[in-house]
C-alpha cells in the first residue's frame, strides 16, 4: 500500500485546521456572531484533516476540535449549575468539562470512521468522492445517536445553524433537521471536492470525479431549491386559511427570586397587567404564559382563583405553566407525585385540560442514580423532584384549535412534537423559562432548536419564555415577532392555523435513524474492498 499520503499533512498542521473549524462553527451558529455562510465552509478544514492523518490521529484532532467548540457553545453550563444550582465553581465547571468531552467523543469518532472510509492515509490519490458522501452520513447518523443515546442530548445539531433563514430549511418537512445537517455537511464535502480537484497532480479517474461531484451539487440544488419553492407557496396558504389570534407573555421573573413565597402575588400581579395590555385589542383567543409562571400549586393556592378571574373576565383560554401534584397508590403507602405541567384554563375559568412534561431534564428536574449521585441534590432543590408525564393528547381549545404542548428542554427533541402532531395537534406551544442561562448564548439556541419544530410540522408555534427568547413563528419557521431578554414583553399577533402534512410526520423523521443504521454497512463495505 502506498502510505506516502499521510505526510501530506501533520499533527501540527492538523491541530491547527481542526482549531479552525471549531472557531468557524462557533462563529456560525446561534448564539453570538451568528455568521450562518460559514455554515458551508466551516468543516472544511475538518474533512481535509480526516482526508489525510491516519484514523488514530484524526480522532484525536476531531476530539480537540469537538472540545474546543462546545466549550464554547455550552459555556452556560456553568452558570446554571453554579448560580442557580448552587453547586461550587470547580464542580461546574468540571461537569461542564466533562459534557464537552462527552460531545467532543462524537467528533472524534466521526473523523475516526472517515478516515478509516474515505482517508488517503493508505493512498495518495483515493478517490474524493468517497469523503464527499461517507462524511454527511456519518455526521448525521452520529447526531442522532447523540439524541437517543442516556436520554439524549441533541443539543444544537448543525442544522439548527440555519434558523434564520427560512428560505433555505423547509427541506426539513422531508427528513427533519437531520436533512438540513446532511446539506450542509454535503456542501463542506462538496467544497474540499472541488478544490482538490484542481491540483496540478490529479490523474486518476477525472471523469468519474466529476460525475460524483456533479450528484452532490444536484442534490443541494433539489434540496435548496425545494425549500425556496416550498417557501414560495406557503404565503398564499395563511391569507386563506384559519388564523387564530394569540398572546404570549414574558414576565421577566428573576430566577432569584422567582420561588420565594413572599413574591407570589407579585408574579401574579405582573402577569395580570402585561396580559391586560396583550388584550387590549380584544382579538386574542389563546393567552399563553410561561413555563412555571405560577409558582405555586394552583390545586391548593387561593391565588389561583385571580388566574380563573381573568381567564373568565376576558372570555378567552389562557395557558400557563405551574407546578401539580397527583397521589398515587403504593402497595403500603399513598404517595404523592410532582409534575411540571402546562394548564389550560377555558373562558368559563375553570381548568380545562392539561399537560405533564414528558421529557424531564437530568439533574434539573430529577437525579438520575440518585442514591449514587446524593451530592448532585442540589440542582433540584429549588424546581423539585418531577414524575415525567406519558401523553401526547393535544389540548383542545373550542371546536378548531388543538394544542401541542412543548414544555421548555422539550422543544429539542422532534419527536414529541411529532406526535402530538400526529395526535392531532395543529399548534404548537412552547413554554420555557430560560432564566437559568443569563445572558449567555443559550436562550438563543434554545429558540433556533424550537422554530425547527415549526418547519417541520408545518405548524405554527406560540413560544411564552419567562425572561426570553419569546417569540410567534409561522410554520415556515419565519419569526413574526420576538422578544429580547430579561425584559418584561408582550408578543401577539394572528397566527396561520395549517393542517397540512409533512412526510417528515409520515417517515421522513427516520432520515436520522436511517443514516446511522447505514454505517455498519459502510464498515463491511471498508473490509472487504478496502
């Protein structure tokens, strides 16, 4: 075999490339540059160090690079688990050490396999057509993972890079985000095609170099030309169809002080007038408050009687978060279980319906091994220690409106709001209290992640958020309003009502599944003909 390949590039100069691509990726993605072209150069440089260094090395380089860019990304980690969660400085930022570690592992891994499928680490002049599809599907395939894996944490896949341009993500009504990655990891791959194509010392199989190259650029075009298309004709669809008119409201309750029983009629009392000002108009059929915004138990809590008060003054449905109970029969003794739950309250005040979290947040909303992991009580002190709930039953509102209920770190996972949706519901709501971030880059991520359920589904989507990001998105994922942080706000407007469906809900949401299910394959493919 001819390894001559392998000093193409160094240890040295392969650092350097994947300390780029993690700088690139950084300053494309949500959070604070927010620089989206770079999106479809950043992991160039990546590719280049996988093309070359031998699997061991670019591993290694793919674990730096992964380090590097989720330290910076999850850098919030430390305030939420050391201001709020009142855990020490070196804790926080050690668990937050281990987390990007635990992420930077997927990157290693994906340059690990690239290199042993598509590297030229055992040849000089392998074909770059390999590289330019073997990358996207492993990317993707290793996201998904990332999401399924320990209860899952997809935070912040590549393809929410592009949520502010609706006109480029509506192929994820196909194949979900997980489409949109595969694009852009495609569009990376098609760069370092194209580029190295152009070497003086390229002789082997031009023509069949071409043909690939020719297939990938295709299929960018199919997929961005169809999500400018499908941009196209949703327009004319919200000015005929049903529109509903809807409030969220932003109370901006410090984190602080937000539990204390002392404050609770304060809160009650802020809610009660931004609400009076969402209304003003008299055209809101559904008030949407956010996660928690009562901090109390409404089943027991006299406050709760203000809150059926407005609810029956104004006529309308008002939906708010709050912390409920259930007992629950043991075999000796009665227990009582804690929900974090999304109320409905209809215009006669009465508490129509109601939804429990699903999809609890480790070491916020409960310990994992808790009997293991005793020092980590701490983190769920102040929010409790919640029961998940088990339905997906959309709320329903009058004779047309269905609700879909998202409750905060659920908005990251497209399969709760896909069943809700295939449940029947035809909006989607997400209430969300992003205090526990500050003002880091998280809010913001958080709301990029959130208007890809929206794309997806083809549904609207109210989103309510104690101190923000609040915001309306239409179900192309276009931002009709939003609001900035820490800043009390009041967001309404008529927002389309679609029941359109979407191969993502019929099949398309496997796109993820389907290219991690592949890479066995590709591993057998290598032995055989390596």
């Amino acid at each position: 075999m001819d390894r001559a390949g392998s000093n193409a590039i160094g240890m040295g100069r392969g650092l350097f490339l994947g300390l780029a691509s993690a700088l690139f990726l950084f300053a494309a993605m949500p959070g604070y540059v927010e620089w989206w072209p770079l999106l479809f150069v950043a992991l160039a440089p990546l590719l280049v160090t996988a093309l070359y260094l031998p699997p061991r090395q670019a591993a290694w380089i793919g674990f730096a690079s992964g380090c590097i860019y989720y330290i910076l990304t999850l850098h919030w980690i430390v305030v939420v688990l050391g201001r709020y969660g009142g855990l020490p400085a070196p804790v926080s930022i050690g668990a937050m050490l281990l987390l990007a570690a635990y992420m930077g592992a997927y990157t290693a891994l994906f340059c690990l396999l690239l290199s042993f499928l598509a590297g030229r680490w055992w040849h000089r002049e392998r074909s770059i057509a390999a590289l330019v599809w073997t990358a996207p599907l492993l990317w993707v395939g290793l996201e998904y993972l990332r999401g399924a894996l320990c209860t899952g944490f997809p935070w912040l896949d590549l393809g929410y890079g592009l949520y502010q341009k609706p006109v480029l993500i509506q192929a994820a009504d196909l194949g979900g985000h997980h489409l949109i990655s595969f694009a852009l990891v495609l569009a990376n791959g098609f760069v370092v095609g194209i580029v190295d194509r152009q070497r003086a010392a390229v002789r082997w199989n031009l023509r069949g170099e071409r043909r690939v190259l020719l297939l990938a650029g295709c299929l960018l075009i199919f997929i961005f030309g169809y999500s400018f298309l499908r941009f196209q004709v949703l327009s004319p669809l919200y000015h005929h169809g049903l529109q509903a008119g809807v409030a969220a409201v932003q109370g901006n309750i410090s984190q602080d002080e937000k539990w204390s029983p002392a404050r609770k009629k304060e809160t009650v009392a802020i809610y009660e007038k931004l609400s009076v000002k969402a209304l003003a108009d008299h055209t809101t059929e559904l008030l949407v408050w956010p996660e928690t915004a009562l901090p109390f138990y409404p089943q027991q809590d006299p406050l709760a009687k203000r809150i059926q008060e407005l609810a029956r003054r104004e006529n309308l449905y008002l939906l708010t978060g709050a912390p409920t109970y259930r007992y629950s029969a043991g075999s000796d003794t009665k227990s009582i279980q804690y929900f974090n739950s999304a109320l409905l309250f209809g215009p006669d005040g009465q508490v129509v319906d109601g939804y429990a979290k699903q999809h609890l947040v480790p070491f916020g909303e409960y310990v994992p091994l808790k009997k293991q992991l005793f020092f980590l009580a701490p983190l769920v002190e102040n929010s409790g220690d919640f029961s998940p709930g088990k339905s997906s039953r959309p709320l329903v509102l009058g004779e047309q409106l269905k609700l879909g209920v998202l409750i905060c770190f659920e908005s990251i996972f497209p399969d709760i709001a896909r069943a809700e949706v295939k449940a029947g519901a035809n909006l989607l709501v997400n209430l969300t209290n992003d205090a526990w971030y500050g003002r880091t880059s998280a809010p913001r991520q958080s709301l990029a992640m959130a208007v890809f359920r929206a794309v997806e589904n083809k549904r609207s989507l109210v989103r309510a958020a104690n101190t923000g990001i609040s915001a309306l998105v239409e179900p192309s994922g276009r931002i009709i309003a939003g609001s900035e942080i820490f800043t009390p706000a009041v967001l309404r407007a008529q927002v389309p009502i679609l029941q359109l469906p979407t191969l993502f809900g019929r099949g398309g949401y496997m796109f993820g599944a389907a290219c991690l299910a592949l890479i066995p394959g590709l591993l057998f493919w290598r032995k055989r003909y390596p």
